[in-house]
C-alpha cells in the first residue's frame, strides 16, 4: 500500500525512492527550484517536494496546474531536509496533478481565514489545518473512549435514537413524525397520533440514560456512546442541537465512586491526547490557546477539587457584583457562575455536588435533607460543565413519589420502574458531552468548531 506522509516521516532520510499523493498546501518557485508542500491529512505537517531545474523542466505543465488545493501525485527520492524544523524532504523527478483547484474560486488560500467564514464552508474546512487538527484528536479521543471502557470491564450498549420517553423530563425533544403536518393544518382535523409512523408521539433522544440503566442492572458496568439531540433554543458556543454523548452507568457504584470513575475517565482521555496527538495539541497550543498543553499537564497532576452546591452558591453570593445573574440558593447556575468557581477558586476542574431537587431530573437520588439529591457536575476552566450525573434513585416509592410531583406520566416509565421493583441495587452514572471534551482538549472556542457539521437553532447546512 502507498505510504502516508506519517508513515513517511517514520522512514530514513536514504535516499529510497517514493511516491505521495495529497493536496498542494503551498507552492513557491524561485528560479533554481520550486516548493510544494503537499498534505494528506495523516499528520499536521506537510512533506516539502523540492524541484530543481531538471525536475522542473520535466514538470513544467504540471508545476504550473499545482496550485494551492490541487490533488497530486509526485514522485522522487527521500533525502534528509536542509530546511529547519523538518527531518526530510522529497527530491522530486515526477509530477502529475490529479484533480485541480483553480486559484479564482478556491476558497482557501494560503491566508487566514475566521472561524466564522470556515463554518460556511464546512465541506472544505477539513482540509485546513486546525479543523485537520480536530479532526484527528477526536478520533483519537474516540477509540480512546472504548479503550478505557473496554479495559475497566465495561460492556458497550446501543441504545435507541427514536424513543417515547423523556430522559431528562426537560421537554426540549425533536419530535419524530410521519404524519402530513401541510394536510392536517389544512383540514383543520385534530392530530391524531394513532395514525403516526409508531402509534404515539415519538421524539429523538436527549440521552441514553434511561436505557443504559436497563443493562446496568444486568450487566452491571456499562456504557453508551451515541449521538443525542436538545431542541433547546441555547445559540451559544457550548451548545448543540445534535452532539454526541458518552454515558456510563455502573450497578452498585455510590455518587463518591461515580465520582472516583469520571476523574479516571477524564484524566486518561486528557493523557491520550497529550502523548498521542501531541503534533496537533503544539498546533493548538500556539495558535488557539496559549499555555493550553501546560494547563492539561497541571490537570494530571493533582486530584479535582469538590464542593456542595449549597457551599459554592456561598461563595457565588459573597463575590455577587462579578455576576450578570446575581447568584442565590436555588439557582440553576449559569456558565458565568461555573467559570468563576473553577477559574478563581477551585483552579482547575471542580466536582459540584448535591444540587437542589428542583433544577436537576426525576431519576437522581434525594438526599435525606428533602431538599437535595445526590448530583454531580463535573466543571472546568473556561466554559463549565463537561460532565453531568448522579446516583440514581433506587427505591420504587421515592421514584415514583417525583414522577409524580413534577406532573410526568407515569404510565410511560413503567418499564423503568420495574427496575425498582424487581432486584433493584444502588447505582450511578453520568454523562460526558463529546464536543465539550474537544473543546477541552484542543483549546478550540466555539462548539460549532469541534463537529464535522454543527447543527443547532436555524443552521442545519450540509
Ligand atoms: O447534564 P446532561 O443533560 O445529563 C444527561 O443527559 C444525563 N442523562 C447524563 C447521565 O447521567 N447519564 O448532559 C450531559 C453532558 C453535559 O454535561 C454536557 O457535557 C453535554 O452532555 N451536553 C451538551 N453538549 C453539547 N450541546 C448541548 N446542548 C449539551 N447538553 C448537554
Ligand atoms: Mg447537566
């Protein structure tokens, strides 16, 4: 098989000779040579193709086609690289460009493009090298994800897209329909959804949660990793329509061992990144997010800090004029409330705890005190909560107790509460959102920027 320029850059500078296909980054002519540096997306860095003035006569119709985008072919030997910050480089004797890219309508030339301008062009971002960049951190972060799992006993678990219950209980669903919306307005008939594709309403999931449980209490250590969707109006830079979630749930485990699984969790992914994408986290690190590999260093480092949420919303108030939203008990604390907790106090990720009832969903475990149940975010520097989760209620008549009070139908959790009923254990698990993991990770600003095609609130492109 033809070698990547990865795999290239593996190999000794002995002069063997050698083929490589990519894309044209750059060209530069002067009049003894001429530079292509031609990437295939194996790794950040290009390979420079160097043309001396033979290789350039031999070239010369080809040269001149290989501008900045064209697909090419180039042929030559690997010699050690005179050029500084790069070991080796192809003294090239064979040109020919595959697939053109006329420097009239290209849009991506050798300059600086915003990340605004990038998101109109999703088909063509990839080929630049921040979204390349993202691109293989997060398949690495991926396959990362399953090797931690994988290793720790955990058995993966598809749970399905299209469900009829709520998870969160929030009601920010996609619904799922076949019904003729256009006819049913017209005729000004009631929707009748016995006459829909599944017989009742039917909506896209907003987590796997409910589901994962099942096999938890069978299987006792399990995860799903699997995309999820939030009608939510939130246009903001940490929030989806469409993002992809990994969820955990693991029989037996208290919030304390929920806790001790999500900092192992995270610490590995953070691990992963440093030593095996360590070529893109430099790139991000120079130009996305200054000091940002010496910040996940410091994240290996030393244990994550802890704090109720009764305790944090203590501090929130005592430094209440640094807040748009003044903080009180209560409150559903937003991403300013989160930042400043990890940022000014905690220096680093920050374990919240115990939330009151009333703003986290039905299925956590209350605390003796009524008032709060065994919840945890988990949240860092720079945009807050990476990680929800909690212990999860186990006792049948305290579950369906909030079922009840918060007015949710009890009839379409039945097959949840059996899971009460019948061998019912203690057991905990949370949720990691992929992208905020990225973001984590890679420095990157906006949410939009860390997903192949972002969807969210009237953007649905490509
Ligand atoms: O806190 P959330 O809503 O928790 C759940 O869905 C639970 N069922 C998880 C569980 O316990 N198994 O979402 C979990 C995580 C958040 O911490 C955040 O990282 C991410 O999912 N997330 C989003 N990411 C992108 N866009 C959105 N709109 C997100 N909403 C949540
Ligand atoms: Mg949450």
């Amino acid at each position: 098989m033809r070698l990547t320029i990865k795999e290239i850059f593996e190999l000794p500078a002995d002069g063997r000779s050698i083929a490589v296909k990519g894309w044209v980054r750059t060209k530069r002519e002067t009049k003894a040579a001429a530079f292509l540096e031609v990437n295939d997306g194996s790794r950040m860095g290009n390979i420079q193709c160097v043309f001396d003035e033979a290789a350039i006569a031999a070239c010369l119709p080809e040269l001149a086609r290989a501008s900045t985008g064209a697909s090419v072919s180039v042929e030559g030997s690997l010699v050690p690289s005179p050029a500084s910050g790069q070991k080796l480089e192809i003294k090239a004797t064979a040109l020919s460009v595959i697939g053109e890219a006329p420097s009239e309508s290209y849009p991506l030339q050798k300059k600086a493009h915003s990340m605004e301008f990038l998101r109109e062009i999703a088909h063509l971002r990839p080929r630049t090298n921040t979204f390349g960049a993202v691109a293989r951190v997060r398949n690495r972060m991926a396959f990362a994800i399953h090797e931690f799992f994988q290793e720790r006993g955990f058995q993966y678990v598809h749970t399905p897209l299209i469900t009829a219950s709520d998870c969160e209980g929030a009601g920010a669903m996609f619904q799922v329909t076949t019904l003729d919306l256009d006819r049913i307005a017209k005729s000004g008939e009631a929707v009748d959804y016995a006459k829909d594709f599944f017989g009742k309403p039917a909506y896209l999931t907003v987590s796997g949660q409910l589901n994962v449980e099942t096999y938890c209490e069978a299987l006792g250590r399990v995860y799903t990793f699997g995309p999820t969707f939030r009608a939510e109006n939130s246009n903001t830079t940490r929030h989806l329509s469409e993002f992809w979630m990994i969820e955990p749930e693991v029989a037996f485990n208290d919030l304390g061992d929920n806790m001790e699984l999500a900092e192992s969790f995270l610490k590995r992914l953070v691990k992963t990144a440093i030593e095996d994408c360590a070529e893109d986290l430099a790139f991000f690190d120079q130009r996305i997010e200054k000091g940002l590999v010496a910040s996940l260093q410091g994240v290996l480092e030393r244990p994550f800090s802890h704090m109720t949420y009764t305790e944090a919303v203590a501090v929130l108030e005592k430094n209440a004029d640094q807040f748009e939203l003044k903080p009180y008990w209560g409150l559903d604390l937003q991403s300013e409330h989160e930042k400043f907790l990890c940022e000014k106090i905690a220096g680093g990720p920050l374990f919240l705890t115990d939330y009151p009832k009333e703003i986290k969903s039905f299925y956590m475990k209350q605390n003796s005190d009524g008032k709060t149940v065994r919840a945890m975010d988990l949240l860092v520097p720079r945009f807050g909560e990476i990680i929800g989760g909690s212990e999860r209620e186990e006792n049948l008549g305290l579950l369906q107790d909030r079922i009840r009070e918060l007015g949710l139908k009890e009839e379409a959790y039945s097959w949840y509460l059996d899971l009460r009923r019948f061998g019912t254990t203690p057991h905990s698990g949370f949720g990691l959102g992929f992208e905020r993991l990225l973001l984590y990770v890679t420095g990157m600003a906006n949410i939009r920027d860390v997903i192949p095609f972002p969807r969210a609130p009237k953007l649905a492109d490509f």
